[in-house]
C-alpha cells in the first residue's frame, strides 16, 4: 500500500514496480520509456485492463477482448517517484539537460535547465 497517492507501486507482470504514470497513450508509453531507460531505470508497461462488457444473450458468442489502447507505465525501483525525479532535478535527457516539468510533460521539445520554471513567461 502507498504511504499517498503520489507514490504508488503495484505488480505489473509479477514484478513489484514504482507506477510512474497510468492510461497513458503509446507515444507517451514511448517517450517515458526512452527518457527512464536512459537514466538507468529497468521500465515495465502493461496494457490497462478494457473495461468491462455486459455477458453476450444466450445463444451468442463472446466477444473478443478488445486490445489495450492505454498503458501503465511503472519502473523496477519502487522507491521512485515522478514528482520528486522531476523537481528534485533528478532526471537528465540524452544531452545532459536536466528534465524541466515542460518537458516531462511534453509541452516543450527542449528541456531548458537554465531558468528557472517559476520565472518563464508563457
């Protein structure tokens, strides 16, 4: 059980696992990816289970589970936490930048470490 709701961790595929995020997109599933591998971090990502149908009338046949259109995205280390790698400044980019809220966010290509979030325009 998680201390609160910003650290959670579950079993994703029998592994104990930090969730860094869930019902995420596939190219959200592939950035997260990219950008933990390359800090070191061992990524699981299990499809999130579709939701539930009512049982087919009698006499039809099931239908088939539908395939995953999101995914929980969690890392080996149960001790990480998204909000405090990203504030704490924890987690760089292929060019040693540090990772920005922007950029974990993906509302920035370029992780800016020079100024601070808390005096950028927008």
């Amino acid at each position: 059980m998680a201390i609160n709701q910003h650290h959670t961790f579950e079993d994703l595929d029998g592994v104990k696992c930090g969730v860094v995020e869930k019902n995420v997109s596939t190219e959200r599933v592939a950035f997260l990816k990219e950008l933990l591998e390359a800090n070191g971090y061992t990524v699981l990502v299990v499809g999130t289970a579709p939701p539930k149908v009512a049982a087919p009338a009698e006499g039809e046949a099931p239908a088939p589970p539908p395939a995953p259109t999101t995914f929980t995205v969690g890392v080996s280390d149960v001790t990480f936490n998204a909000t405090n790698a990203v504030f704490g400044r924890l987690l760089r980019t292929k060019d040693n930048h540090v990772v920005t809220l922007e950029y974990w966010k993906q509302l920035s290509p370029m992780a800016d470490d020079a100024t601070p979030y808390f005096t950028r325009k927008k």
